[in-house]
C-alpha cells in the first residue's frame, strides 16, 4: 500500500512517468533491474578510463609533435608581418543592373506563350475583318 501511495504521489509530481506506475514490478524484478543497471554502470565506467587512457596517450603525441619539438618554431609576429605583404582592399563588384521589360518578357515561358497567343489572336481579327468588308 505504501508503495502504491508512494508511486501516486511521484506520479503527481511528474518525476515517474504513467506506465512506470502501471507496471507495479515485484521486488526480485526490481533487484534484477537494479543489478542490470549497476552492471551497465560499471561497463559505461570502464569505458570512460579506457577513453580518458587514449586521451592523455593523444595529448601526449601531440605535445611530441609540436613545432618546437620539430625544430620548425612559428615565426614571430613581426618577422611574419615583414614576409606577407599587404593585402589591398578589393572593392566589392558593381551590382548587376536591372534587366530591361524586354528581356524578363523572353526570360518568362508563360509571357512568351501569351505574347504569341496575343498575336495570334490579333491576326485572327484582321483576317476576318478583311473578309467582312
């Protein structure tokens, strides 16, 4: 009972969600999942001293290969601003000027489409105003 009241009560403080509370285990499966738990806590544990092993392992082949173990040493700041020359400020290019009416009518298929239609339509009318006259 107490145990029941005690879910409820962490149910309603949202820390166990609702089918942990359902489920109701019986104390040999909740010692079974405790176990579980603790054994996958001791693998995770040893897995991190391997990798906190290979770190320092790495840190120190990098400490190893650093320019002054190398004999090539970084040249100072000012003997570095004396071998690159100044950079000059390229100015930014021109923006593109604005296409004129006639080439975003024959950028468009669809404009190109209705002038052709308009057309045709317009020849259309003078044809058979010519026949009516």
């Amino acid at each position: 009972m107490k145990v029941l009241r005690s879910l409820l009560i962490l149910l309603v403080l949202g820390v166990v969600p609702l089918y942990a509370a359902e489920k109701a285990d019986s104390p040999a499966e909740l010692k079974k999942q405790i176990e579980a738990v603790n054994r996958e806590s001791a693998d995770l544990e040893t897995q991190n001293a391997e990798l906190r092993k290979k770190i320092s392992e790495l840190e120190q082949k990098t400490r190893e290969l650093s320019p002054k173990a190398l004999g090539t040493e970084p040249q100072s700041a000012a003997s570095a601003a004396q071998a690159k020359p100044a950079r000059k400020k390229i100015a930014p290019p021109p923006p593109e000027p604005e296409p004129s009416f006639l080439d975003s009518l024959l950028a468009d298929p669809m404009m190109l489409g209705a002038g052709a239609g308009v057309l045709l339509l317009g020849g259309l009318l003078i044809v058979m105003r010519r026949r009516r006259a």
